[in-house]
C-alpha cells in the first residue's frame, strides 16, 4: 500500500500563525476563538507536510482544476483494478465466510450484534489483515481493491465492510503503520493483522465533537507510564480487550496514545452503554478512564504535529470506505425494490410500469454508479500518494447524501406502507441509512471544510497581505471602488490586481478529452468548464466578505457544493466511458443529467424523462449487472 508516501520532514520550526487565524484576529473574532480556529489549521498543515509535494493538497485534482488553466484530466481518472492473487483468495474466502454464516443463522449473537464466531472465523482467512503491510503480517491491500471488496461485502453484511473500515481506516491501524516506530509497529499490527485484537479510534468527547479543541482527556506521565483520566463517547468497535487508538491531551498538547483495553472493566476503566438506533449490529460505546495506566512507549510520535495529525489522517481512508459501503447498501435497496415493483398491481397493472417508478430506478442506478466512480477514483489517488483531501470528502458527502436520498426518496416511496413493518428492509435499517451523513465529519461541515482548503492558498497569497495592510491603516474593510482605499492599498493590492487581470483574459478549456460516448463527454466538458470558471467567482465572493467570509457560511455551502457537482459530474463520466455495460453507461449519463439541471436551475426535458424511464424498465427487468445473483429480502404481506 502507498496511502501515506512520506518524505523526511523538516526539524520543528517556530510556531506561525495560520491563515484562519489571522483572518479572525483581523476580523474582530475573540483571542480564543482564533486560537481555536487556529489550532486546526495548523493541524492541517502539518498532515501537509506527511505528503511528498507533489501529492499536496495544492498539486491535487481539484485544486489544480480550478485554479490551472488547463484542467489534468487524467487525474480524475480511475486506474484499472488489479488486485494481487492472495489478496484475492483473502477477500473471496471473507465473502464465503459471511455468506456461510448468513445462510446459518449464525451472523449475530444473543445481543444481535454480529458472533465472535464470526469475526474469529474472519480472522482465519486474513479479513482483519488487509491493509496491515506484509512485513507486520498482512496483505498489504491496494485501496483500489479493498474499497470495490467493501462494496461486495455490503452487499452481504453493511455491518461487517464497516468493521473492516472501522479497524483498517480509522482504527488502530492506520495510526501505527503511519506514524507508529519500528518497534511499535512489531509490537502492535501483527496481532491487528491476525485479528487477535480488533480495533478502534477514541476521538469523540462529550464536548468535542466538530471542534476538536474541545478535547478535555488528559494523561500524565508517572515514572514509565501515562496515567489517563477522561471520557469518550460514540466509539465503534469498542469491548473490553481490544486495542485503541486513543487521542488525549498530554502537557496541555493532542497526542494519540495506542491502548490495549483491559479485559473486563475496573476501577479505572469503565465502558458506558447506551441505546443508539444506528450502528445497531456493532458495539457503539462509550469509555471512562479514571487514571488508566499506559506504558509511554505506547506514545506515537509525530516529528511535525500533534495528535490531531494523526486522527486527521486516517480519516479519508474512512471516508472513501462510507462511499464504498453506500454503493452496495443502495444496490440492495434495488434488488428489493425490482421484485415489489414487478409484484405490486395498481388499476390492473404492475407499479414496474408506472414513469415514477421507472424514474425512481433510474435514478438509483446513477446513484450507484456515481458512488463506484468516486471510490474507484478516490482510491486510485490515496494509492498513487495523494493526501485526497478534498476528494475523500466529496466522496464521503455524495455517498451518504445519496443513501440518505435513495433511503426515503426511491427506496421508501417505491415499497410505500409495506416499508415500516418489523423485519422490511428500511423499517429495520433506517437510522443505519441517515447515520453516515454524520459519520466522518457532518456532510455541510465538511463541504465548508472542503471550501476552506480549495481557497486557503488563494488567500495566503493574495488576501492575507491586504488584509495586514488594512489593520496597519486602521481600516476594517475597503471597497475597491474608493479610490482613496486603493491608493492606500496599492502595494498589497498589486498582486491580486495582476492575478485577476490575468484570469480576466485568459484563455482555458484547452483541455483534451481522449476518446468518450457523445453525452458522456458533453458532461464532461460541461464539468471541466464549470470548474474553471470558479476562481472568478469564488474570489469574487472572497473580495466581497472579505475577512467577514469566515461568518458567511451558507455562501461557502453553496460555493462547495458546486464545486462538489461538478467534480462528481467529471469523475462519472470519466469512469463510465471505461465501462462496457450500456447500462453503467445510461445510469452515468441520468446522474449527470440531473446534475446539471441542479446547477443551471433548467427543468428537465421530455428527452430527459424518456431516457431515465427506459433505464428504469431495463433495471426493472433484470439488465442491472452489478446486482445479478442477489437474493431480494421477501415480499411482505403478499396478496392473491
């Protein structure tokens, strides 16, 4: 695997004040809140600096396909997947596994959450292994195989593809393998790789949530042992035994902490439990350590960072595994929504002949193959190097959007009453298919995330001086068109004065596209055009609020979520071009249709709606290739 290439990093240089930073200071926010904010940025920063430059977040796609003139299209393109022969047997004895048990019976324990039966049996065939490195014992999986695998194991158990994301991505594995040293990593992922001890990350706090600055879990060193006292709340995969990745403050600092738990609970380790309607299969717990001894070589150690370095890193592994795991939960929402809607009559008919739910097939098929586009992509970029930043993100807030969408829109409507009973796909699953819009970051959270990192160089280069100069002159805010302003300005506003001159006159979309079905590459030409015609706008809006822009988060959301559409809109085009099923090919073409009325605000056509209702009759007869062989859950309530 190469999900983290790093190069030697530089010796601790004196702390900076970041660009958030300075522009709260400079806009009238509190000491605290900026230093808040700041901390943050920094924290940003440095999981920067893990990355060899040319994988920054500033040489990634997106970045550059807003702000180069020339669009990279070959990187929004998926690699072909080529997955290594035992990496191979790996996941095709998991699946097995989990089929074996599902047809048994067997899957879940007297608590309903899923047997140690089978997670030991997991175990055997390598499941817990795939993302540990080789020489620690393990596979060493390319993510451009693991991801697609989580989506087939969704497709059998959700539960246990998000355990393997759980342990691997956001676990105690990435931690180590990352960050940890020679002599943590023997010690620790040969057993993760086993699975004689899964794993888990203790983030969460009572108080911190979104803010991580909030984080009040503290450990101090006595004599060779770290003596945590603190509580964490809404931790996956957390039972007594298993090893975690712990994220506490030691000195007033964040630091993560590798914690084998205690087998059962004692006085300095309690587990709490509470009723939670998602994550209902898996243990989902809370922790309370009163002075818990840690050995301190249990410490990881990062050069250049904290302790929200490493939780920030391991985050867009998860973040792709959501999409992953989204793309086969809403292929089981068809495969149960084809036999209903073949079965159910309505004045004479079956509803699968009705345009709504002809549509509402359609529509789901390009929810899919969008979701397979961006993990395929995704994946290709976190293998390659890339930090992914923005990538991971959008494909984190598509993927759980999408499922929450197809949940109630498509899903929900298609089954109607029939969809609450006890033991029907969605009554039993709701909060399992809203839940993910808040794992990993809450879906408009990040799209202002996702906003802050596209602009942040921008506004170092060009922002930040201006935004000095108007503090040195005792101004608060300028008008470009005040004459005096400018002049007072005129130093610091010349470099964005020629910037913008040049972008005002510069000639873009000389993009070439290789070889595309005709409406793929119109989508895609439609996609790369809209991408580079932001800077304008969004510096626009940066010129407007200035250093108020912090405040304005609606117009961020709405910035980002079209730079999130477009991206989707580019990255589906590209990967259904690939594929030779005519099918993937119409479902990526109503994906994109429907994108594209989103952002221009035009109703849909009779073309349009002639195009999604056919798809829809060929998926409801069976033409849906990824969903073939799978066996729909049953018919409620039938009728004669």
């Amino acid at each position: 695997m190469t999900t983290s290439p790093t190069t030697s990093l530089p010796p601790e240089t004196p702390r900076e004040t970041s660009f958030a930073e300075t522009a709260l200071k400079l806009g009238g926010k509190s000491e605290e809140e900026a230093r808040r904010t700041g901390a943050i940025d920094r924290a940003d920063d440095q999981v920067e600096q893990l990355f060899k430059a040319q994988y920054q977040t500033i040489n990634s796609p997106i970045h550059r396909a807003v702000w180069e003139r020339t669009l990279p299209v070959e990187l929004f393109e998926a690699a072909h997947e080529s997955t290594p022969p035992d990496v191979q047997q790996v996941m095709s004895h998991s699946l097995d596994v989990v089929r074996r048990h599902r047809a048994a019976g067997t899957i879940f324990n007297t608590e309903n959450k899923i047997a140690d039966v089978v997670l030991n049996d997991l175990a055997k065939v390598g499941y817990w292994g795939l993302l540990v490195d080789r020489q620690y014992g393990g596979y060493g999986a390319p993510l451009r195989s693991f991801m697609p695998f989580l989506t087939q194991m969704a497709l059998i158990d959700p539960t246990i593809a998000g355990m393997a994301s759980v342990h691997g991505c956001i676990g105690a594995v990435d931690p180590v393998r990352t960050f940890g040293s020679e002599e943590q990593k023997q010690r620790f992922l040969p057993k993760l790789a086993s699975g004689e001890s899964l794993s888990a990350f203790a983030l969460t706090e009572p108080c911190a949530g979104s803010d991580l600055t909030a984080l009040r879990t503290h450990a101090r060193l006595v004599g060779d042992r770290y003596l945590v006292t603190g509580e964490k709340l809404f931790i996956t995969n957390v039972v007594p035994g298993r090893t975690i990745g712990l994220v506490c403050l030691i000195d007033n600092k964040p630091a993560v902490l590798i914690v084998d738990l205690p087998s059962q609970e004692n006085e300095q380790f309690k587990i709490v439990k509470y009723g939670l309607y998602a994550l209902k299969h898996t243990y989902n717990r809370g922790l309370v350590f009163k002075e818990l001894p840690v050995p301190a070589e249990n410490l990881l150690n990062v050069p250049r960072g904290n302790g929200l370095t490493i939780a920030y890193h391991g985050l867009n592994l998860g973040r792709v595994a959501l999409c992953a795991s989204a793309a086969g939960t809403m292929r089981l929402m068809m495969a149960s929504m084809i036999p209903w809607a073949n079965f159910r009559v309505t004045y004479g008919e079956s509803i699968a002949k009705r345009e709504l739910v002809r549509r509402r097939l359609g529509r789901l098929a390009g929810l899919i193959v969008a979701c397979d586009a961006l993990v395929a992509w995704c994946s290709t970029l976190l293998d390659q190097g890339y930090r992914g930043e923005m990538e991971c993100v959008i494909a984190k807030i598509f993927g759980s959007e999408m499922l929450k969408e197809a949940a109630i829109e498509l899903f929900m409507k298609t089954h109607g009453g029939r969809s609450f009973l006890h033991g029907h796909l969605l009554g039993d699953n709701v909060h399992e298919y809203l839940a993910p819009c808040i794992y990993e970051g809450e879906g408009e959270m990040l799209g202002m995330a996702l906003f802050k990192s596209l602009v942040k160089q921008h506004g170092t280069q060009y922002f930040e001086p201006v935004g000095k100069a108007l503090a040195a002159a005792g101004m608060k805010t300028f008008s470009p068109m005040n004459p005096a302003h400018a002049w007072k300005l005129r130093k610091a506003l010349m470099p964005y004065g020629r910037w913008w001159l040049g972008e005002l006159t510069a000639r873009k979309w000389r993009t070439e596209l290789g070889p595309l079905p005709e409406a793929l590459r119109q989508h895609a030409i439609f996609a790369i055009r809209g991408l580079q015609s932001l800077p304008m706008e969004i510096s626009s809006a940066m010129r407007k609020h200035q250093l108020k822009l912090a405040d304005r988060q609606c117009r961020m959301s709405l910035l980002s979520a079209r730079v999130q559409k477009l991206v989707v809109m580019l990255a589906t085009s590209l990967y259904a071009a690939k594929q030779n099923d005519e099918i993937v090919r119409s479902a990526a073409d109503v994906l994109c249709q429907d994108l594209t009325r989103e952002l221009t605000g035009a109703p849909p056509a009779d073309r349009y709606f002639r195009a999604v209702t056919s798809l829809g009759a060929a998926i409801a007869e069976g033409k849906f290739a990824s969903i073939a062989g799978l066996v729909p859950d049953e018919i409620l309530m039938k009728y004669e």
